[in-house]
C-alpha cells in the first residue's frame, strides 16, 4: 500500500485571532475595525473565513452589533488568555528597550565593590530607577564560575583569571595596597621593613581559592619568603577590623584604609619590597546576549557615553 504525504498550509492567521478578539472585545464590526486601524468590510469578510475554517457560527449579528454564539464564548476563552499574554510581552519589551524595567545581575568583589562600583551603580539607579539590580558578593574565581555558568550578567573583580576564549576581561582601574598593623605592631610602623621581617608576624589574609591569597603568594615566593595566612578572612571588609583588633597584620587597599589611618587606628607597615599593583576588571561573557540594561549599566561602569 502506498501512502501519498500532502502537505497542507494552514490558513489561519494569528491575524484572524487577533481581528476575533478585537470584535468579540467591541461586540461590533466596526468599532473593531477602527480599534484595529483597518475597514469593516475586511474585518467582515475575515470572520466569514474564520468560521468556515472552523466549521460553526462564532457571531450573532443583529442590528445592535454582534454577540458571540456558545462556541464563540469557548474559543474567546483560549484567544483571550493568548492575546493578552502576548500583549503583555510586548509591553514588557517596550519597557525593557526604554531602560523602564529588567533585570540585571552582578558579581562583584569586595575591593572593586567599594572602590569602584558602588558610585557607578549609584548613577544607574539614580537614572533608570525601574531596572532591578541583584549584586552578589564573590571571590574573583567564584564570580569567574557564576559567568561561565550564566548566572550573571557580568563581573567587576580583581584580577580575574578567565578560563574560556568567550570571556572578555577589561581592566577599569589600578589600585595599591598597604601593610597595615594594630597597635600592638607598632614598633613595625617605625621603621621600613623586608618581608623576611614580618614573616613570623601572624598575618590576615582572605583564603586558599581567592585572587588575593594567590597575589600574595606569588609576592613572598618572588622574594623568596614564606607565604602562611594565621587568621583567614572571609571577606576583605572583615581584614581591616581584625587588624585594628590586633589579630595580625594584614593587607588593605590604601584608599579604603584611609580613614582608619587619619585616626591613627592603624598604621602602615612599610616595607623594602614594593607591593605590584592590582587591578579592577570587568569581565564579560561575549558568547551570551546582552538585554538593553545590562549592555547600558556596562557602558556606564566603563564610563562610555
């Protein structure tokens, strides 16, 4: 037995729905004509072909307009709940293109948080105040793995370590930071220090895993000095207190120690070996699609008009 395969186009329109919807909404040709910016005969002679594609009467006509039949009552059902939904995504379209609403997610590290960030998010808000913002709190490689796995929409870190050809990394600004110690380490502020002095000091450090603890590493390795972390942060906001509180000695970004330096709440440590500078970097995943408000806050966080 052969069987013959006949393609058959469908000539039912989202059209026809949406001139339905609008006739059933108005209870007139007419009226729906002019809501849809079109003329009656047309609109007409589309419900015509509608229920002769269906096969049944959707309308009553009558000289007061027209009122829908018991299976035109079901199908404004099903039609209804579509064009509204659809509506609905078109608005919210709308309002996302004109910076009115979204959503945008960011990872950010401490340091690039408080020395760079929170100013550029400032403005954002203040300008486009209808689009939410999620900001997460990460290590460089946590954050790096939250954009591999496109659960953010980008990261402002500090020296980042990209692990995929679609990452794009660009550097915002260099920063330095400074030894501090608490009182009890005041005999190390009084004089300049090798790093082979402090080495017995116990030192305040954020953990194995983070862009900081490898930075410092690879500094006391290249000066041949041991590398040992005594009291392990979790954040670089909790180094600056445990250093005031004499728990050891730690590194800090010298902006954001400035205060505590005025109050002589600390003091600085200074040492032979000149501490390399570090870097905020905003890094992107050039593979994903960027909504108008992420690809905006970008721009600002770039300072790119």
């Amino acid at each position: 037995m052969n069987f013959v395969w006949q393609e058959v186009t469908p000539t039912i329109t989202y059209d026809y729905y949406r001139i339905f919807y609008a006739v059933a909404q108005c209870r007139s040709f007419t009226r729906a004509a002019e809501l849809l910016d079109n003329n009656q005969p047309n609109v007409t002679r589309v419900m015509n072909n509608l229920e002769e594609e269906l096969g049944c009467k959707l309308f009553i006509r009558s000289n007061r307009g027209v009122t829908l039949t018991p299976e035109g009552e079901r199908l404004y059902e099903h039609v209804a709940v579509a064009c509204e939904q659809l509506q609905m995504g078109e608005e919210e379209l709308r309002r996302d293109l004109s910076l009115e609403s979204g959503v945008v997610t960011i990872a950010a590290s401490e340091s690039a948080l408080h020395l760079l960030l929170l100013d550029k998010l400032s403005r954002f808000h203040e300008r486009y105040p209808g689009v939410h913002l999620r900001i997460y709190n990460y290590t460089s490689p946590q954050a790096i793995g939250a954009l591999e796995k496109g659960l953010i929409d980008c990261a402002v870190i500090t020296a980042p370590v990209p692990t995929r050809v679609s990452l794009r990394a660009t550097p915002l600004f260099h920063f330095r930071e400074i030894l501090l110690g608490g009182p009890k380490f005041k005999r190390l502020t009084e004089d300049i220090c090798r790093l082979r002095d402090i080495e017995s000091c116990s030192l305040v450090c954020l953990g194995p895993g983070t862009s900081t603890f490898a930075f410092y590493q690879k500094f006391f390795l290249t000066h041949d000095c041991t590398f040992r972390v005594d009291m392990e942060a979790a954040t670089m906001d909790q180094v600056l207190p445990m250093v005031r509180h004499n728990l050891g000695i730690g590194f800090y970004s010298e902006t954001l120690a400035a205060e505590a330096l005025a109050r002589q709440e600390v003091g600085q440590i200074r040492l032979v070996e000149p501490i390399p500078e570090r870097t905020v970097t905003l890094v992107e995943d050039t593979a994903r699609h960027q909504g108008p408000a992420v690809r905006r806050l970008i721009n600002m966080i770039r300072d790119e008009n």
